[in-house]
C-alpha cells in the first residue's frame, strides 16, 4: 500500500476533475503569439482560477509524449511507468468493449496472404469499414468460441478491428501472430512467459488466426487476419479501495471511461459530447458520489486537426456551461489536460500541461487567468501527474497526517 | 552510502540551520490577504533575503501533511519516507526520554474495564494530569522492571504517558495492546514479525498490562492500562559519519531534540524559548560545531491556535534577534520551516514551504522579502526537503564533485 493510500480518509467533501483532453499548447504566431487558452473569451475559468492555486502537470516524465492511456492514468493517481496497459486492451477499451477480468484482448487487422500463406498486403488493401463491418460479422458468425473460450469481436476503421478472447485461465504474455512485415508468413503465437496461461492463449490464437483463414478464403484481399498487442486486462486496485472515495466517470468516448473502468470508477455516458451534457450528468450523480471525473474531448480532436479556431471554441463553450458545474459546489475542482495537443503540432506532445486546483485552502494565485504562462508560476508548482490525486484529496480534507 | 555521503567533504565552514516550525502559511482576507510572513516587519530577514537564494520546500510529497518528526528528519536530509519512526518512538522523544539504542517505546493510557476484562472507557473518564502523574508514580514503584527489562515510564497530559522497555534482545515489531474501540477486552500483544526479539517485547508489555491492572485494581477509573505504537528507537547513521559535520540542535522542546538526537547531533536546551536566547547558546557551541540547527516553535503554535498575530510576533521577535545570528557569520545560513501551519487551518498542512539559503555563492534573488509567494520564483526552485543538506553542504564548499 503506498502512503497516500494509508493516510486516506472517508469524508464526505466531493472532487470534480475536470480534463479538457490535450488541454496544453503552443503559442501560435498566427495568433497573436496566443495559446488557445490564452486566447479563448473565459470569463467564469477566470472567475475561478483568481481564487485557485495553479501550477503544471508533467503526465510521465520530462520529454516523455503520452498516449490516452498514460495521460489518464496519471491523472488518476496511476504511475503510468508502473501501471502497464497493453495495446490490446487500450484498443479494447477503446472500441468499448466491457472488458472483464481474465479476459485477453487483442489488435487485429485483415491482410492479403497468398496460395503459399505468405503476407503480401498487411492492410488487405486497405479495405472500407464498411467490408471491414461485414467480414468482422461473418467472423463472428463462423468462430464465436474455440473450446472454452469466447471471441468477442468488434469491427474498427478500414482494416482493422479488436478481438477479445474471454474464458477461464488466459495469460496476456503470447507473442504477436503477426509478421510486421510483408513476404514472411504468418508466425504462430508463442507464450512470452512460462506458464499454461500463456500457453492456452497462443493456442487459441493460432486456431483463430487458421480458421479464420479458411472463413475467410474468398474474400481476397482480406483472406487472412494479423493479432498483435495480446495483453490481459490489468488488474489495479480501485479508487474506493485505494482513496476511499466513490469514483464516477462521466465521457462520451469509450476510450475514457474504459481507463476508467480500470480505476474502478463507476461509468457514465452523456447525451452529447459537450460540457453542458456532462455537467448535467454529474448534477445527477452528486449525491451517490465523491470523486467525478468528467472528460471532454474536443480540444484534443481540434488540436489533432492543427485547428487553433476550433479548440478555442471548445475552451470557450466548456467556459460557458461551466456555472452548471459550479452551481454544485464542488469541494475541489480541478480544470486540466492529459496532456499537450499543440495546434501546430497536430498531435500529442510532452510539454507540462497547465492545471487549476480550487479549494477552500487551496492557496489562491494572484493570476487573474488560467493557462500555460500562469501556470508556471503558480503555488501548486511543477507536479507529477500521479501526485494530483493527493493534492486534490489534501485539498478534500481526505488525507492524514504522516507521522507524529 | 548516498551520493551526498559519498562526496562529502571534511572543512571549517559553518552552517546554520534556522526552523520556525509551521512557517508556510496561507494569505488571509481578514490581513489584507496577507500571509504572516508577508505582514511581519522583518528589516533584517529582509536584508539577508536580498543576498538569498529563494525556493520552496516538499517535506514529504506532494499532498502530505507532516508530523513533526517527519518534517525534521527531511530537512536533516533522512528522507521521511526511508526512514521511519514509530509512533511510541515519537512519542517517547516528545516527553524527553532519552532514548538508547534497543529501547522500545509505547504510548501508553490509562482507561477503565469491568470486572470481566472489558474495556468501558479507553480514556478513563479523562483523568486530570495530576492523577495520571500520581498513577504513573504507583506503577513505576509497583513494576520497575518486568524479568532484566526495565520499566520507564513518564506521565503526559490527562490519561496519557510514555513507556519505555529497556533491556537487551527487545524487538518492535509487536501489536497493540489496546483494542481501539470500547466494549472488548483488551487483546494481547503478539509479535508482527517473527522473531524472539519481537515475542520477548510482547510478553513484557502483556506481563505489563496485567500486572499494572492489579496494582491499579482499586483505581477506578483509571484501573487499567492501554499501550500501543510499540516501536523501537531506530539506528540511523548521523551527521558526523554521513556529512563530515558536527552537529548540534538547540531547541526548547524535547521532541524537537529527540529527532535531532536520531541523527547523532548534540543536545542543547536554551534557557528560553525565544530565538534570542537560541541564537546565544549558538555563540557558546559556535567553536566546537560545524553545523548548527536552531528550532523555533512560537510560528506553529501561534498557526495552531489560528492567531494570525501571534504568528506575526514570533516572526518579528526571530527578525529583531537576527543580527546576534548573524553576527557570528555563518558560511551558511538557512531558514525555513519543518511545514506550513497556516492560521486559517489551525493544523498542520500539505502547502510547500518557504527557504532562504545565504551564502557566498548561493545565486542571490532579485526579490525583497523572504515569503511564500516571493519563493515560488526563487533561484533555488521546488525541492524535496530531504535534498536540502546538500545544497547547504555545497554552498558551504563541503561536497566534492560527482565524476571527473
């Protein structure tokens, strides 16, 4: 048991942590030097971080650029350098599948093999989702359990898709059925560790990957199917055990609330993607909850899209529903990122990420706003993710003392 | 040995170490949203913080409130989380036992049982102090050793004190004889770790318990004992062999001693709490120590008591002493806090700690004054407290290089 854990308290105070995804940025010469945070119209974010301590989140380390799962994960109290996920069940969690415990999921695609059962095309000529949907069904139809196990599939974007093999004594650690390259065949899976666990998986693996050759067979160019990522859903103590709090999760995207479920949090969908939806949401799980972790997408998506318009946009509507969340009078709200999505970056980076703690002794910042600059120098300093959640449980009154 | 351990080197500098206990503090909208720090007249803290180095301390990790030994064994360079201190340990250094190498401390209480065994009052109708002085006083005429352990005990505040197992071959690692709830009886001690060591401290403390039951059979309320947070003085190697220093501690209150004492320093009590009477014994041991810490203990407890301008007064009383400190010319002056203690929380809190470091070469900050928001942008930065001995051994041109 770590120490935060030994020195948490039951209370009744409540948390919102509020991720506005790939929140940090860049300052952008076309506007004005601005990042978007500076640039966005945020009159009740102001409001609020006048009275709130700020400081920077480093999500896993110096350099380091995180993906979904990591960012989430530390922010969750989660050393990601520990906490391991495997590919396969971040796709899986991804794609919204429920996954359980024990339950080996997988990242599969169609490929092209030819008479020889060589791999010609590893994207089966990059077939539409559409076909990708049909061929996952006819799978499905054609190989729904091999012996004891269930294969659960879920057809994904063009080629790909996710398989989950769901029955009694799998191990995650089995090799990819995958080349990785083309003009080799297909290899069998192999266990990784000893153990029949991992045994039992590679076998299962490799009768899925044959047989699904022959369901298969006329379907050239997707006459074949590739596994890699094989990972077992890990098993992490949760929020209640850990932190003695009641964890919600409230995202539109399943990829969220799944890194969530590995928290332990109990999961919401909202209506819609925006923050007004989710706000409502959290208004309904007040009183059955202490900790809420709302998730909002759209900064991230525009920042992929190098769209500075867009992802001010969505720091401005976030502002603007925000009084919703306010009006709950939450205990500690925390406003912050999993990580950078710069606009001119168009994608994930490492920079530390700007973060608001707000509480009754918080130690209010004399910024009057909330973003990148501010934020570094504000009195919660340099954090690592995973030590935000015992500032926010300090902050809730939900920490001991350590030592006399 | 550590790295700092592993460069440390022999010299004729000094340095001092300054704690005004509870230091950090949070501003208040009733001053002007002022910290004490912040409204304290201080011309000559100022004086020297216009020659400091600026920063801010992390006693234990982000979000931990520390006790007091906590807080004192990170700014000694023990990292609190490595080395740990038990409770009756603690506890036993606070009513200034002095403590030898193999002692196991407990705390201890008076409480009530029935004639069944049963225990109805853990406090035992919270007896006055005087009766608990008298009570003490009958169990150590009645059971000054148990077989070649002797007993020493001391009286604390109300049903509380202090008992210490002296002999040889003890262990710490027993359970608590207290059953933490009324309504049951009070269980035996047993080893946590196996080990004679461990199964000899809990036969004495169960020989304890049963005897001091009869010796206080007539004593109702207080006609049974209670011990628990048995533990053992810890070895930690000290300054002397650590850091190359000659250390001593001067403090008018023994648990602040009683750690120092863990790291090997010399013991010495000033005739009065004051800093200037502190700063006098520092003249007297100038010659024979390297390394002088001088505690401070007004700053806490004026933030314990929420006394806004109490803890303004010890800060300007420490300030008005200062030239007699720094008359002495120290290589190295340091002043700091073991924690925050803001006023408005009344308590300990988790929010880093302002520190000023003077030396030759310590980088000077262009700021004027010396307080929590002015150190958030100083040149030392965030540090953990554990990592400060070595910046006071290099500004005091005690550590060698690392590597060629």
């Amino acid at each position: 048991m770590s120490v935060i854990e030994s020195l948490a308290l039951e209370g009744t105070s409540k948390i919102v942590l509020l991720v506005l995804d790939g929140l940090g940025d860049l300052p952008d010469p076309a506007h004005r030097g601005q990042t978007p945070l500076e640039a966005a119209r945020t009159p009740n974010l102001d409001a609020v971080a006048r009275a709130s301590a700020l400081g920077r989140l480093t999500p896993v380390a110096p350099g380091i650029t995180p993906g979904s799962g990591p960012g989430h994960l530390g922010l969750f109290g989660y050393d990601p350098l520990t906490h391991l996920v495997g590919r396969g069940v971040l796709e899986a969690l991804g794609a919204g599948i429920d996954l359980q415990h024990g339950d080996v999921a997988a990242r599969a695609n169609f490929c092209t093999i030819d008479a020889s059962g060589v791999v010609t095309d590893r994207r089966a000529g990059r077939i539409g989702s559409d076909v990708c949907a049909r061929l996952v069904g006819l799978l499905h139809t054609s190989i729904p359990r091999i012996d004891d196990v269930e294969v659960v599939l879920q057809a994904g974007k063009g080629h790909r898709f996710v398989a989950v093999l769901r029955g009694s004594g799998l191990g995650g650690a089995a090799s990819d059925a995958d080349p990785h390259k083309e003009g080799k065949p297909v290899p069998p899976a192999h266990a990784l560790e000893a153990g029949e666990r991992n045994e039992k998986t590679a076998r299962v693996v490799n009768t899925f990957v044959k047989r699904a050759s022959e369901v298969l067979e006329a379907e050239h160019p997707a006459n074949a199917v590739l596994m890699r990522g094989l990972s077992e859903r890990p098993k992490f103590a949760g929020y209640r055990e850990r932190f003695k709090l009641r964890a919600a999760a409230i995202a539109a995207y399943p990829m969220y609330r799944g890194v969530a479920s590995l928290a332990g949090m109990d999961l919401f969908v909202p209506p819609g993607e925006g923050a007004a939806e989710a706000f409502a949401v959290a208004a309904q799980q007040w009183a059955s909850h202490d900790y809420i972790f709302i998730h909002v997408k759209g900064t991230d998506m525009a920042g992929e899209d190098g769209n500075f318009d867009a992802k001010v946009a969505v720091i401005e509507a976030v502002d603007q529903a925000l009084p919703r969340l306010l009006a709950l009078e939450p205990d500690v709200l925390c406003v912050t990122g999993d990580h950078s999505t710069p606009v001119p970056m168009r994608g994930h980076s490492w920079h530390p990420v700007p973060v608001l703690v707000h509480s009754v002794f918080c130690f209010p910042d004399p910024h009057p706003r909330f973003h990148e600059t501010s934020c570094r120098t504000g009195s919660l300093g340099d954090l690592a993710s995973r030590d935000l959640i015992a500032v926010l449980l300090a902050n809730a009154g939900r920490l001991d003392k350590y030592g006399a």
